[in-house]
C-alpha cells in the first residue's frame, strides 16, 4: 500500500488535484505494469515499455506519472478512443495487455462507503481499495508497432514540396508524386487566418 500511496502522490502533483480517475489511473498502471514483467518503469525497465492510452482523460496524467512515459519520449501513444482503457507492450519479450476499467465499478463503489453521498468522493475512496477484478478486465493482446513509432531518434526526416516545412518519422503523405506534410495534404487541424 505505501508504493499505491507515493505513487498516488506524485500522480496527484503533476496532475493538479485528485479525483477518481487519478486513483484509476494509478492502479490501472500499477496492473498492467505487473501482468507484462515491467518492475522499474522509470529505471532499469524504461527502455522496454510502451504504453498506448485510450483516452485523453486524468487517468492519462497518473499513468504517464506511474509509468514515465510520455508522448515527448515516443513511449506513449495517445489513442484517445474515449474509453478508460490502456495497453502496456513490454517491447523486450513482446508481452501485452489490455487494461479496461469496468464501468460496473463505479455503481459498487457505493457498496465500499454507503455513507459517503458524493459519488465522486465514494468512488475516489473505493477505488483504493477495491480488488483489480472488481475495477478491471484484462486481455492479453499482440501489438505490433511499426519501425517509424518506436522510441529513439528519427529514422526519416523530408521535406514538404509545398510549405517547406520538415516532417518527421514517415508522417508525410505522398500524393501524385509529390512529398506533402499532412497539413498540406489537406489533413489539417487548423486553418490559416
């Protein structure tokens, strides 16, 4: 319990509050990390470990923080499905699992804490202390990661034929020929004023 706790702690600094999806988050991290092999995530084992984050959520912060991974480091992948879910790949024996919260947690919760009438601070105390298969299901699964999303530098760096602009890691499009960024590509996520 005193590792949940610490780990809980630096979570809920670098998130900035604690809510139930912080304690999720730390437990989630917790299983999974365990279930693929994965004992010192921030240490010996960093190398080895990808995690790919289905929702862009406070779960993501506690898991970033439980795990040191991050999007900056390519040894996170933000999927953002919106499901409370994330996969732990351990890159060195290619185990992986799927770790889903179960939406049925949140309703027993109550059965934890009867007295406690505010669901959120009812399911933010249950979930410390409720059993993982209370809170998660679990899948064993194969995720093969191509070359261009691994970790370490990048294999590939062009040039945009029509913005000039420099895209990395096999983000270009090719159309009719011509080397475009997605922006340019039509694939936007802004637009020019």
């Amino acid at each position: 319990m005193i590792q949940f706790n610490e780990l809980l702690e630096e979570s809920v600094k670098i998130h900035g509050h604690l809510c139930p999806g912080q304690v999720l988050g730390v437990r989630l991290s917790m299983s999974g990390l365990e279930r693929i092999g994965i004992h010192d995530p921030k240490g010996r084992d960093r190398k080895k470990l990808i995690v790919y984050v289905e929702i862009d959520r406070c779960a993501t912060d506690a898991i970033q923080s439980v795990t040191g991974c991050s999007p900056g480091k390519r040894s996170m992948k933000l999927m953002d499905y919106g499901k409370m879910a994330a996969t732990f790949v351990n890159l060195e024996t290619g185990n992986a699992v799927r770790v889903l919260a179960k939406e049925e947690s949140k309703g027993r919760a109550k059965n934890y804490f009867p007295e406690i009438e505010n669901k959120y601070q009812c399911q933010l105390e249950a979930y410390k202390i409720m059993p993982d298969d209370e809170l998660f299901e679990y899948q064993d699964v194969e995720v093969i990661i191509p070359d261009k999303d691994m970790p370490g530098r990048p294999k590939r760096r062009v040039q945009c034929k029509k913005c000039s602009e420099h895209v990395q890691d096999s983000r270009d499009i090719e159309v009719d020929g011509i080397t475009l960024c997605k922006s340019c590509a039509g694939e936007a996520y802004y637009s020019l004023k």
